[in-house]
DNA sequence: TTGCTTGTTGATCATCTGATCATCGGAAAC
DNA sequence: GTTTCCGATGATCAGATGATCAACAAGCAA
C-alpha cells in the first residue's frame, strides 16, 4: 500500500538528504509548495522532526527542492551551439530545442516551475530573462543573419518558444493526452516558424530582395512593453 | 491602507453574495486556491463567519468562483464566424484569435485557469479539449479548404495556439514585462504561421500541387499520444 | 413604541501545521 | 563488553484554519 520502502534507521547523513529532497521534488511537483511536511515526510519515510534536523525550516527546504530542479539543466554550450554557423540554421535550432526540451520536459520542472511562477518567485523571472537574453535574441540574430529569412523580433522569438513549451503545459500541467516523441512536433514547429519568416512565394518574378509586405509590422521592437499588475 | 471601504452592514442578500464573488476571485486568482477565509473575508470587508452564511464551504465558494471566471467566455458564434468563408481566412483566424485573447487575457482568468490546472482539476482537462475539438479542429478544417496551405495536423494548431497563450502566460503567471498592445503580436503569430504552411518559394516553375516536401511528417495524425503520470 | 425577521458578528471548537526538545538506540571507538 | 557519539523518534507547543453558534442589531410591520 505504501510503496516506499522504510530504509533502514540511521542512515549516513548524506544519503538521508539526499532521500528527503528526492521526496520532496517528487512531493512539491505533485501538491505544490503549500504541501505540508508531515505528508512529505511520511512519503520520504522519516518522521516529520527529522526533516528539520537537515533543513532549519520549510522555505529553506523548498530552496533546495529549487537547487535540485532547475541548477544546471541549461548547458551553457547551447549558445555556442547555437551560433555554429557551419550547420545549417534550421539544424541548429531543431538541435537546441531537442536539447532544451530533453531538459525541461520533466513532471518535476515543468510542474514546480509553474508553482513557483505563481507564487510569484523571482526565480521564474530571473530565468525567463536569461532565455530571452541568452537564448531568445542570440537566435533571432542567427536568424536575420544566415539566410532568405526576415529578422524576426522578439515576441516572434518567444511565440515559437511558447508554441513548444505549451506542449510540456499540456502535458504536465493539464495531464492531458500528447505525442508520445514530443520531437517531430518540435522539429515541425522550428521548420513552419522558419518558413513562416521566409519570403513569400513571388506571383512572377523571383529576383529582387522582399519588399511587398512593408504594410504589416509597428516596427521591429519599438512596442511599448509594461508590467501587469 | 486598507482600500476596500466598509460597506453598510445589513446589505441585500443579492448584492452581499455578488460582492463575496467578486472578492475571492479577486483574491483566489492572486494567491491561489489555497488561500484562507480569514484573509477573503477581511479584503471582501466581512467577517469570516459572514462567508458560511451564503457559502456551505470553502468548497462551494470555489465552484462560484469557477462559474463566475469560466462561465459563458466562449461566444459560441465564434465558430460559426470561423466558418464564414466569405471572409479570407487569415482575417477569419485574426479575428477569433482577437476575441478569443480578449476573453481569457485577464488577470482572473489566466491565473485561476492555471491553479485550477495545477491541481488537477477536471475543468481544465474538459475547457481544453473543448478548445482542440470545437475550435482547434475546424480551424484546422478551414485552413485545409482555403487555399494554398496544406492541411496542419492537431499538434500544428496546439504550437499556433500556445504561441499565442504563452504571451498571457508571461504576462499573468511569470508577470512579466509584454506588449501592451497585444493585437499586432497576435495577429503576426496567425499570418506567420500560415505562411510557414504555404508552399516554399518554388525554383523555377510554379504550377504543380505541393510534391517536393513529401518526407517530413510522421503521417496526418497518426502519432500515438499518451497521459503522462 | 413594540415586536418580529434576518443579516451580521465575536467567540469558540476541532483539527492541522511548522517547529522544538528531551529521549532513545544503533554503530563505531575503546 | 562498555562507552560515546549522533541519527532518529514521539511528544508537544503555538499559531493558523475551516466551520459552528448563540447573541446582537438594522430594517420593517403593526
């Protein structure tokens, strides 16, 4: 009926932290940062005071939890990946997004990812700055530079970022029925996101540079942006 | 300090309740459904006690708050408009997605949608495969009929639709800096996505149905999907 | 004014929750 | 075997939380 096997009673203290805070990733992504420590507890398969015998409160339990699940998930060679101009574009971004998504597609991030979004942790700022700044922009650059597409600006950037992260949401967050291999689907949506940037087929002539869709288009990122609530 | 004037005690029935629901969605969309009816009841300006006079239980102020924030968003004539094929079809989905981001881009709805889904509440599973099946699926249909696209499979019309979710994600949820103005985001999200379903640039000729990109594409919609945990 | 109806309140209960502490007992050191 | 160290436990505390209830008082009718 329980399923966790109680381990044998003291345990090397190394090993015990280990197994509360493998416990409570698995505990918090499931009930959210308000679960209490008496459940977590009975999950892990200690009693409740030991908890505070490795952590001097909840929150810097949690602050753990947080180390655990998002601490060096983002390699940093992606961005140099990313700007390998020997591969080819399209090949590039399908490789960074197979990497990003093997990284993040997880019950354990993406759910207390989005707790922690609500909660109003600055952590979920602090790291959605870096993916726009880091990640984001260097694309949108590798864009407008390698080739019959136009500079995409960034809420371009980040509606094709969202456009796969919704699929992790769907999955992770609302449970609900995905493709098993999430990586046609992205590889899809690299390759639609690329050729929607491309210039359109021309009704006669095929020489000059795009100019017929200057309408469209406030501006490349003069839109004012504000914070909401 | 406190913002919320006293009101007149003795009020109607009516509007005592109305004023309860407009305070815990308030107040439920900001710290979730795990807030206390102490701190609603001392924003709503009542006591705590009032709370059990027109609600049962927490529970039941809960489901209040749902039909108050879901209820009646989706105009059902939305997609008999989707449908109008008089219209071109890029100013079709342009259209919906305009009314449809008018309707859920609110502080309330994105939030307690997202608490709501976290918790692993049904109505969310219900909403959204109402979305795919009722919307999702004719747009899908529509885009096939109209004219140089090819026909985008389910997962393609969930990349386009979370693109354009994603921005009230960062905006409600992570509270993010975004686009005042989300109109022009949205409306390019639309035009390029069907862009990227067109056929490429052709080399030279450009009479024959779209042949060359026979490969990709696992199959329409073949791919297994499964529940994830 | 008197009296009734009922919206409203402060007090209170049982339970839950984070945190503490004296005590216990397994394992290594001697 | 005995001692010592320290990981682990059960009991417990103070405050929070959902829910209840007797009592109060505003509005209305007679």
């Amino acid at each position: 009926m329980d399923g966790t096997v109680r381990p044998p009673r003291r345990l090397d203290p190394e090993a015990r932290r280990e197994q509360i805070v493998a416990a409570a990733v698995c505990y918090f992504a499931e009930v959210g940062l308000g679960g209490t420590t008496r459940d977590l507890a009975q999950r892990a398969g200690v009693t409740q005071a030991l908890l505070y015998r490795y952590f001097s409160s909840k929150a810097e339990l949690v602050e753990a939890v947080f180390e655990r699940v998002f601490l060096g998930r983002l390699a940093p060679h992606w961005i140099a990946e990313l700007r390998d101009r020997t591969m080819p574009l399209p090949d590039r971004l399908c490789r960074f997004y197979s990497q990003y998504t093997a990284a993040i597609f997880t019950y354990e991030w993406m759910r207390i990812f989005m707790w922690a979004g609500l909660a109003g942790e600055a952590l979920n700022r602090r790291y959605l700055s870096h993916v726009g700044d880091s990640l984001l922009a260097p694309m949108a650059e590798e864009i407008a530079a390698a080739g019959p597409y136009r500079a995409p600006d960034m809420e371009e950037m980040w509606a094709l970022h969202g456009g796969i992260v919704y699929l992790g949401i769907r999955r992770f967050i609302y449970q609900l029925p995905t493709p098993d291999d999430t990586a046609p689907v992205i590889e899809q949506s690299v390759r639609r996101f690329l050729a929607g940037l491309a210039p359109p087929s021309p009704p006669v002539s095929g020489a000059g540079a795009a100019s017929s869709r200057a309408a469209r288009r406030a501006g490349p990122r003069s839109a004012r942006a504000t914070s909401h609530r």
